[in-house]
C-alpha cells in the first residue's frame, strides 16, 4: 500500500529495523531505567492506597495530613529524578543511530522537550503541591475540578508531557532505544491510571455522599 508515492509497508519496515537494530538489551543500564520506570507509579500506588486506608504516613507526622502529604511529594520528586537520571544513563550506553534529518534533529526535540515541560510544570501550578502529589489519599480534597490550561486541552497532561520529555531526550541523543523505552512510559502510565482513576473518583463521590447527608440531617 502507497499513499502519494510513499510506500507504507516500507516505511514500516524501515522504523521496525531502526528500532530494533539499535536496542541492546544486554545493558544493565537498559534494565535499571526499565526498572525505575515501573516502580515509581506502582510504589506511589501501593503506599497512597496505604495512606488512604490505615494513614501510616500521617500518623508518622503526629497525625498532620499536610506533613505527611508534602513527605510524600518529596519522595516521588526525588525517585522521579533518579528515574530520569537512570534512563540518560541508560542512553548513552545503546546504540546510536540518526533518527530525524539532519535540520530537525536539534529543534524537533528541543520544542517537543519545552511543550512537555509547559505540560508538567502548567499542570503542577493548576493543581498545587497536594494536588499533583497524592494529597486526597491524605485527605486533602480540592474544591473543585480544575478546568484551566493545560487540563482544557488534555486529560492527563502530567503524564503525556512526561512522556514527551522522554521521547524528546531520544530523539536529542539520537537513541532509537530511547523511542521504545518512551513507549514503555506510556503504557506504565496508561496502567497507572486504570488504579488511580476509579480509588479517585471513589474518594470524591465519598466526599459528595457525606456532604449531602449532612445537608439533608
């Protein structure tokens, strides 16, 4: 099949050879990166859901929810740098091979970069520190949806300008491994949300519960 002079199957094959040709999967380094990726939403997960349920981080802070919450916030930053830590090092140790031509290889990836940053950073601001990091399994509900940018333009612009800062920093290293790696991200998030999407709604719907048998009492 050809679509005005491009053969499709050909393209395939040759994005199929340029991933898989460049991938060492013998690199230490590859696995740790793997590793950390699917730790950091899992872990955070487990603990939040712990949280919610026995208030184990609370209680740890003489049983002030906002301590607990932004201890928490510290630990998934921290991890979260070393998960990206990991995965440059992870890059610089596979094959290197061209992925754009030669006159997009630098800005391609710098904008791609910069727009998931203004993902990241526009979604934390929007959100607040106990907002983005866990806060209503500590309890610390929002008033309200948040509706402003950059959640009027994506569901969960968190995780997809993360992922774009992941296949940006493959495609600036010229690491085909990088693009697979940023796949990886992708579908770890999409899992993570399927647990954090219902355990949220759960805690809200709760809160609207409570707050309507109080009015009716």
């Amino acid at each position: 099949m050809s679509v005005k002079g491009i053969d499709a199957q050909e393209v395939l094959l040759q994005l199929k050879s340029l991933l898989l040709d460049n991938i060492d999967l013998e690199k230490k380094s590859l696995l740790l990166s793997v590793a950390s990726i699917a730790f950091n939403p899992t872990a955070w997960n487990i603990v939040a859901r712990n949280e919610y349920t026995n208030k184990t981080i609370t209680r740890a802070f003489g049983g002030n929810a906002k301590y607990g919450c932004y201890f928490l916030a510290l630990m998934i930053f921290s991890f979260g740098m070393l998960r990206d830590h990991l995965y440059q090092q992870a890059l610089l140790e596979q094959p290197k091979q061209a992925i754009l031509p030669a006159e997009y290889a630098t800005i391609v990836p710098a904008a791609l970069f910069g727009l998931g940053q203004l993902f990241v950073v526009t979604s934390t601001w929007q959100l607040g520190v106990t907002g983005t990091f866990l806060g209503d399994y500590f309890g610390i509900l929002m008033d309200a949806r948040v509706e402003g940018f950059p959640f009027n333009v994506l569901r969960d612009p968190m995780y997809v300008g993360s992922t774009m800062c992941f296949v940006a920093t493959a495609l600036w290293y010229e690491r085909p491994a990088g693009l697979l790696i940023s796949l990886y991200v992708y579908i770890v998030y999409l899992i993570a949300l399927r647990f954090e999407g219902p355990w949220t709604d759960m805690i809200y719907s709760k809160r609207a519960a409570e707050q309507k048998k109080a009015k009716s009492s």
